[in-house]
C-alpha cells in the first residue's frame, strides 16, 4: 500500500514525510532528497507511547560510515513502531512511502501542521531540483 503524501518537513536537503491520517496523526517516513544517506543498515525505534515535542530527535539511522538523527516535525505521541524495520532497515531507502514507515504518531497540537509544507511546494522542490 503507498502511503498518500499530505505535508512534508525539510531540514539540510532531507525530509521527514508526514502522512497525515484524519488530521490526528501521521505516519513518519525518511526521504532522502538528494540521496546523501542510503544504504541505511540500521533504524533506532523510538520510545513507544513517548510524548516528543517539535524538533525533539526521537530516531536515527546508521549506515557503515555515519548516523543520522531524526527530529520530530510537530509534537505528539509515538502510537506504533514500523517492528520490521529492526530486520530489514533497507526499507527506509527501498519503500520510503511504502513499507519503510518509522513510526506513527498521534498529534498533540494540530496547529503546528501550518508550518510544514504541502505536498505541491514539495513536488515543487524536487522538480527544481532536477534542472
């Protein structure tokens, strides 16, 4: 199943997609922009039912040469884990937007969602930065 793309938050070329469910919660994806960071051989689950706030680092992934921290886009609670990520990490770079989802998480404050981006300026973006 491909997950629909609502809101995205971008930091240094990469993006945390927000997969928006009923405005309540969202499913956390890494996408990686510009393909700096691939071949992902580890993925540090969050702390289930942990509440984060906006920008708190609440995952990161290894692959053999660095780590990568993972900061929440908006606040709100860890709801579930992607568990298979811990036997197939690879799914991060290979199912993105598929299988390869980190962690979904309940909103505590829906109005931060006005600070992310639309999946149109995303779309935008990208094709900008193909040329």
């Amino acid at each position: 199943m491909t997950l629909n793309v609502t809101k995205v938050d971008l930091a240094e070329g990469e993006s945390i997609v927000n997969i928006l469910q009923n405005c309540e919660s969202f499913k956390s994806v890494y996408y990686n922009v510009q393909d700096k960071f691939v071949n992902v051989e580890y993925v540090d689950p969050p702390d289930l039912v942990f509440v984060y706030t906006k920008n708190d680092p609440f995952s990161y992934l290894e692959n053999k040469s660095k780590a990568k921290d993972l900061y929440m886009p908006v606040s709100g609670r860890i709801w579930d884990i992607y568990y298979d990520l811990e036997n197939s990490p690879k799914l991060v770079n290979e199912e993105a937007f598929e299988g390869g989802w980190i962690a979904e998480v309940k909103l505590s404050n829906s109005s931060e969602l006005n600070s992310l981006m639309t999946k149109t300026a995303y779309d935008q973006m990208i094709s900008d930065l193909a040329e």
